[in-house]
C-alpha cells in the first residue's frame, strides 16, 4: 500500500514537472515580434521560383527570393515608368536593346554571401533551359542573353526594342543562387534538396518544412531593403474548407487569402476579431467554345463552327444574374477577355448584352426549331445539344454550370454537365476534347498574357478553343509593339471589339478575391497582379501582441 | 510454427505483388496526363511534357514500364514522384509515422472502447443499458466517418476551444518543450482525429463483442463456473470475457485496411500530415510512382496486421496452433 502511494506520489511530481516545462521561453522586445499563422488548403511541391505555379507557391517564393525590381503600385508595364527596385538598386538603358543593371552591393543571400550579377545571368540561364519547365519561358523568348559585366552589373541584351523589355526583363524571374545551385544539372535543380530548403535573397529565410503540415520562415533581421514587419511567418496547410475558416475563427490562424463561399465570408465579418480585405485578382472566368470537332480536331466543331450560333447562346445568358447568384456582390460581370486592373481595360466595348428574345430570333433565323416539342431545339437531324467539362475540384465553376444550364434551357439550348477530375479536365482541354469548357483564366500585369491566352500562337497552350482571327492577331501585335500608350489603348480596345464579335467564348465575371484577416494584422494591403508581395511589410500591432508572438524562434 | 510463418510471409510477397501489379495498371488506365497541367493558366509545353515523360519512363511500353518497376522495387528503389520530384521512399517515410501513431490510438480507442461496451451490453443482455447502448454504437456505427469529423471539430475546438482544430503538434514553440510537454501537445492534437475514427470503429467492435459475449455466457463452462459459487464479477470477467475475445481477435486483422482507408478522411479533416491524404492528392494529380509506392507500403502493413492478428489467435487459443492441425 506505502509503495503503491509512493509511486502515485512520484508519478504526480513528474507529471507536475512536466506540465512545468510545457511553457516555452517567451521573449521579445520591440516593433517586430509578430508571429503571422497564414492558413493554406494547398501545399507548394517545391520552393523553387521556376517551378512556382500555384499562388502558395509563388507567395511563399517571393518572400525568400526576390526579383531585380517590381512593377510599382500603378500597374505600369511601359518601359520603366513607376517600378520600384529591388535587388537591383539602379538600372539604365544603354541602348534600345541593351539595359544595365547595377546590384545593390547591400544584397545578401541568407548564407551571408553577395547577391551578384552571376547569380543573375544563371537566373536567367535556368529559367530559359526547357530541361527546368519554366511555364513562362515564352515571355523571355525576346531576351538574348544576360551576362555580368562585373560582380554587381548585369546586362540584358534584346533581340528586339519593345515597349515591355524591362518588364520582361524584371518581373518574370526570382533571382537564384549560382555559389549554391551553379554545379547542378538545371534538369536536376527540381529534385535537389534546394527545393525543399531553400536558402533565399528575400526578407525571409526558409526555417524547415514538415510535409503535409506547414512551412516556417523567419524575417531576416538583417535586410537590406529594411526590417520585415513579421519576425517568423508560417503557412499552414489545411484542405478542408472547413477546418480552413474555423481555423481563422478559432484565432489559430492570422490570415487565409481566400475565404471559399459567400455563407463562410459572412462567418468571418460578422467575428468581432476578423476582418475582411475585398482585393483584385486577374482572374476571368468564361465558357469557351471549341471551334474544333472535338472527335477529329482538323475539322470545324459542327455546332460551335457557326459564330452567329455562339453569338445566340451569348445572347441568352444573363451575366448579371449569374454573377449574382454565383459570387453575390464578390464578383463583376466580364465585358471581355480582360479585368478592370489591366491599365487596357475600358468598358466601352462592344459586348453582347443579355437579350433572350433576340437570342431565340437568331436561333430561329439559322433554322433551329423544335417540331417534336421535348424542349430543344433541332436543325435537321441535328439537336441544339453540347457537353461542357468542368473541373470537380471547383465549387464555383460547377455552380455556375448549373446556372448556365437553366439558363441555356430556357432558350432550347441543352447544355449537358460533365464534370471531370481536375487532371482529367486538363487532359481535356489541352488536347481539344470537348465542346465548350469552363475556365478561369489569370493573367498577370501584363495585357500580353492576354494575347498569349487568345492569339492564334496560343493554340496548343492557353487558347484551348482555338480561336483564331488574323485581324485580332494583328492589332494586338500592333498593341503590344507601339510605344505609344494612347495608340496602345486604342488598338486593345479594337482587338476587344473583334473578340467580342467573334464570340470564342461566353464572358461570364472576374470574382473579387476575399481575405480573412485577423485585426491584429495592420499595414494590410495586396497589390492584384500578386496580392502576396506586400506581406514583408504587413506587421502585427504593438498593443495586440499575444503569446504566439513571444515565443522565441528556434 | 516457423515453417507456416515462412509460408505466410511468402504468401503475404505474393499479395502484395498482386496489389502493386494491379495498382500499377489502374492507375495508368485512369483518364488524364500526369504531366499535362492547365491549372490557373499555366500549360505546359508539349515538348516539355514529351522530355518529362521520358525521363520518367512513361514512353515505354506499359510491360516494359512494369518491369522496369519491379526490379527497381526489388532493389529497393519506389522511384521518384512526379510532383514532388524527390525519391517516392523519402515522401512516404515522412508521412507514414504521423498515419501509423493516428491509425494505432483508433484502434486502441476501438478496442478498449469497444469491447468493454460490448461486453457490458453482453453480461447484461435486453437491460436498459443494453438497449441504450445498442441504439447509441448503431447510431454512430451509421455515420459517416468525415461528417463525424466535422462535428467533433466544430464542438470541441471551434465551440469550447478545448482542442487544437488541426495539425500534428504546435506550429511555434514545439521545439522548445521538455520531451513530456512534446508528448502532451503530440496527444492534445491527437485525441480528436483519433476519437473520430476510433469511435466508428468501436461501434462495429461493441456490436461484434456483444454478440461474442452473449455466446459465451451461454456455454456450459460458465454455467459450472456459476455452480462452483464464483462470484458474477470472475464469472464474467474470469471466463466469459476472457473467451469471448477470441473471435474479437480476428477483428483486429481486419481492421488494419478500415483504418488506413479511414484515415485519408480524418486526415484530410484534421490537417494530420499523414500517408493518407498524400495518395489521394498523388491519385488526384495521377502520381503513378507515389500511388504505387504507397500501395506497397499499405498491402505491407495490413498483410502484417493479419499475420500479427494470427499470432495472437495462437497465443490464445493454442488449439488453433498449425503444428496441432495434423491432429484434427
């Protein structure tokens, strides 16, 4: 009995011990001891800026590797009014074709060696070797060759003088280390174990990954470019939708980018600690028609061939409706292939307006009737029928194809719902097998993403219905190699017109991104081309520092 | 006994050749193109797709891609994964604790809960308790294993706080706990994943031991047991329980694959960095060598689990031992 009291009494002091030494050390003095916990339903495959291709990716990229200088708050990407530097301190155009840039000596990479212009000229080696998969290889296509002039100087040399060479130049390529990457096969760079424990130039260094759970970073005290506002961010991976909100609501995390569905943002507006931050993305979202049959895609696809048949269906589908029901007040209708945040964008453009009596006259004028009476409508042998590919994995792309189909239905149109596994809908759409498709497409700053997605040089890539017009090719050349802005616009605002026309696809909204955001977060603000490169400076407020923030980094 | 467990094991080799054979080609019949990528915007190039598929062997043949695998499996080799690009055994290992700690408290939660409720229903048959009881492991044998999941999480950690609402261990300070305080954090973030699949389990245990429970009670060695004047407590515990376990054994078998299914659900609710989750996004992103390496890995474990279930039939029941199969 004394034993067995003995041993009660030993285990409750090791216990009490224990729990003793649960509480980690907490310390932390100043302006910069902010823990942000951003939360994440998706995981990078690796941290290697050429392979980034999802925005976790990219976010978590840019922080550990920065670019040579950034397109600045107004969004220009003409010559080099308005961007601000950043690893590169100055830069000047020696001639039309050749642009110098001079490194700021402060830069380091995390190991503490010297930013340099080698480290440059291997970016750019790494990132135009088709051997790495760089998905954005195209848009270096015009640079010939970078190369250092000495330790800090870079040169840029151009096949070609146009108006976004250093935009070209600047915004596509995070700079890498050539002391640590330079000896490795560049086909090999993805499978190095550099890709999982990267050593950066940017305002945060990679601390460890615990695969299938989160990623930390702590901020480099040291920065050239000053202090980040947050002394250790990590990112955590959560894939259920909601866990992802509870975990915002439960204060387990600062920060989710996007909140999925209405219901949930108003979960997080209504909780007195959170806030939401409404901010541009680039995204469009539309149904493209194939222009191909996709049973054999060198002939004309039988319905969608007929550009007052695509022109009818547009007619019928009301935009506004859609987005509403869709988005709610998170969304706008589209009036083409471009969001309000391209400096291209005007709204007055042609667009095809929602008109379903003038879309069941056109349907009628081409022939289509329905003399058996079961709803639609037929031209000979032939039914007003079409399957659309949707990915499964997107809630709002399936609920806007049910909207779509009521609405089609309405006109006599059947649009039947095929909904694929995301890689099996890829498969689809890049190989031309499909009748219509729902995409959401995101371009970047740039209105040449825009061209690259709707260009007859598209096909096989971006343009999946394969939409072709030699007049719309041509004036978004013009566009996109005049010097001048205004004649700029003018000639996206002709190529619009043209699209529109043509009707390659229904323009259906470009959503507003949603971000929960704890308010103990301040200096929020998330530019649309990458709404994550301003995190460095976001900071947690002095007076709302809680323990998560005190506990001392490894 | 060595020779049967040698036997076994070559049959368990057999198996799980099976399982990867028939892995490997489903998973390459399955629609899609692991390396054909338009998410967000981002095509690759046919080019690059045709350099990349190449270099992972997907030109061949698919027999001459077979064999090629089987020998590297044989050499140890799982190959690397497409979308991590590192080698498929240095993803698994990872992974497969943070699967096997959760999978292992289930089925301890399973068995412990289980077969203690069952055989209170069992000793007490058509009670209140017994009727209560049966409503309640039906009710929770009935729902769905995510839903439950769902419930637990926005009761006890969204609603009362008391656990974290995902993850395998804090993400800031875990490094500077005592090894006791690791432990403690370890488990607060277990209980909830482990009590969802455990409780599902458990309900089918319950039902299984109930009725293994009342089978034995009716035996003639516990009616002489209850001659002899023993008291009910040694009766039940003493005998009926002790003998109504056996069949349970064989649940413990077949647990192992119910539990790895399971977990991909509990993982993918609780953000557990674990196996499961792992091969439904390799299967989603059509990751042939990640699919068919953790099909190895999981035909291994759950031919183990039944071999191991064997065992301890043996240990129990030494009528059931194969060097007394001869005699019967």
């Amino acid at each position: 009995m004394k034993r067995t009291r003995l041993k009660l009494t030993h285990g409750l002091i090791a216990a009490f011990l224990g729990l003793m030494a649960c509480e980690p050390e907490l310390s932390c003095e100043g302006n910069w001891c902010g823990t942000a916990i951003m939360a994440s339903s998706a995981e990078p495959e690796a941290l290697l800026p050429p392979l980034a291709a999802y925005d976790v990716d990219l976010a978590l990229g840019d922080l550990l590797f920065w670019k040579l200088a950034d397109v600045g708050p107004e969004s220009n990407t003409f010559g080099d009014d308005g961007f601000v530097p950043k690893l590169a301190e100055a830069w000047d155009f020696e001639d039309p074709t050749t642009i110098r840039f001079q490194i700021n000596p402060q830069a380091r990479w995390h190991d503490g060696t010297l930013v340099t212009a080698h480290d440059v000229a291997f970016t750019y080696e790494v990132y135009t070797d088709p051997a790495v998969g760089f998905s954005g290889r195209s848009r270096l296509a015009s640079i010939a060759s970078v190369t250092a002039r000495d330790s800090l100087t870079a040169i840029f040399v151009f096949s070609r003088h146009y108006p976004e060479q250093f935009f070209d130049a600047v915004y596509h390529m995070r700079i890498l280390p050539h002391h640590l990457l330079g000896d490795v096969s560049h086909g090999e760079l993805i499978s190095h174990p550099f890709a999982r424990s990267p050593v950066g130039n940017g305002p945060f260094r990679f601390v460890r990954w615990n695969a299938g759970e989160m990623i930390e970073l702590a901020g480099d005290s040291t920065f050239f470019a000053g202090r980040p506002g947050f002394r250790r961010i990590v990112w955590r991976f959560v894939p259920d939708p909601i866990a992802i909100v509870s975990q915002l609501i439960a204060g387990e995390a600062d920060y989710l980018s996007y909140i999925p569905g209405i219901e949930n943002i108003t979960r997080v507006a209504e909780h007195e600690d959170l806030r939401i931050e409404q901010y541009d993305v680039g995204v469009y979202n539309f149904m493209g028609f194939n222009m191909r049959d996709p049973e054999d895609t060198s002939r004309p696809h039988p319905l969608f061939a007929s550009r007052d048949l695509r022109r009818a269906i547009s007619m019928g589908v009301d935009r506004e409706a859609l987005t509403q029901a869709v988005l709610g007040e998170y969304g706008r209708p589209l009036v083409g292939p471009v969001t309000q945040s391209l400096w291209v964008w005007t709204d007055d453009v042609d667009q095809i307006s929602f008109d379903s009596a003038g879309a069941r006259q056109l349907l009628s004028e081409l022939g289509w009737s329905d003399p058996d009476g079961d709803d639609v409508l037929d031209h000979g042998d032939r039914r007003l029928s079409f399957e659309v590919i949707v990915p499964a994995s997107s809630a709002l792309r399936r609920r806007t194809a049910v909207i779509l189909q009521d609405q089609l239905k309405q006109l006599g149109v059947e649009m039947t719902i095929n909904e694929l596994e995301p890689t099996v809908w890829n498969t689809h759409a890049m190989s031309g097998e499909f009748d219509a498709y729902l995409q959401s497409l995101a371009h970047d700053a740039s209105p040449g993403s825009v061209a690259e997605a709707w260009t007859s040089t598209g096909i096989g890539g971006f343009n999946a219905v394969a939409y072709s017009n030699p007049r719309f090719d041509q004036l978004v050349d013009e566009a996109t190699t005049t010097f001048d802005r205004d004649t700029a616009r003018t000639r996206w605002k002709q190529a619009l017109n043209v699209i529109n026309a043509d009707v390659p696809a229904v323009w259906l909204f470009t959503p507003i991104g949603v971000a929960g955001v704890h308010d103990r977060i301040e200096n929020v603000t998330m530019p649309w081309d990458e709404y994550w490169k301003s995190i460095w400076t976001w900071r947690v407020a002095r007076d709302q520092v809680i323990t998560r923030d005190l506990i001392a980094s490894n | 006994m060595t020779r049967f467990l040698a036997v076994r094991l070559l049959q368990g080799a057999a198996i799980v050749l099976l399982v990867v054979t028939l892995t490997f080609v489903l998973i390459r019949l399955a629609p899609g193109d692991p390396f054909q990528r338009m998410v967000e915007g981002s095509p690759a190039s046919p080019q690059l797709i045709a350099q990349v598929r190449e270099r992972a062997g997907l030109h061949l043949p698919i027999h001459q891609q077979y064999v090629r695998y089987v020998a590297n499996v044989a050499r140890g080799d799982l190959g690397d994964s497409f979308s991590e690009r590192r080698p498929v055994w240095d993803a698994i290992r990872e992974r497969i604790p943070a699967t096997f700690v959760l999978a292992f408290t289930a089925l301890l939660i399973d068995f412990v809960l289980g077969i203690s409720t069952g055989a209170a229903q069992g000793a007490h048959p058509r009670s209140r308790t017994d009727d209560a009881l049966t409503t309640a492991t039906l009710t929770l044998y009935s729902i769905p294993v995510f839903w439950l999941g769902v419930v637990l999480m926005l009761l006890f950690s969204l609603n009362l706080g008391w656990f974290p609402i995902e993850g395998s261990k804090s993400s800031i300070g875990y490094d500077q706990l005592s090894i006791l305080g690791r432990i403690l954090d370890r488990l607060h973030h277990l209980i909830l994943p482990a009590l969802t699949l455990g409780l599902v389990g458990a309900a089918g245990t319950a039902r299984y031991q109930r009725a293994a429970m009342l089978d034995a009670i009716r035996q003639n060695f516990v009616r002489s047991a209850r001659a002899k004047g023993l008291t009910e407590r040694v009766v039940i515990f003493r005998h009926a329980l002790r003998n109504s376990l056996l069949p349970t054994i064989t649940l413990f078998g077949l647990s192992f694959p119910i539990l790895l299914s399971g977990s991909v659900l509990v993982e993918t609710v609780f953000g557990w960095p674990g196996l499961g989750r792992f091969v439904v996004e390799a299967i989603e992103n059509r990751d042939y060598p990640v699919v068919t390496g953790s099909a190895i890995v999981t035909a291994t474990v759950v031919v183990l689990g039944n071999l191991l279930a064997d065992v301890l039939y043996w240990v129990a029941d030494p009528r059931t031992r194969p060097e007394t199969w001869s005699e019967g």
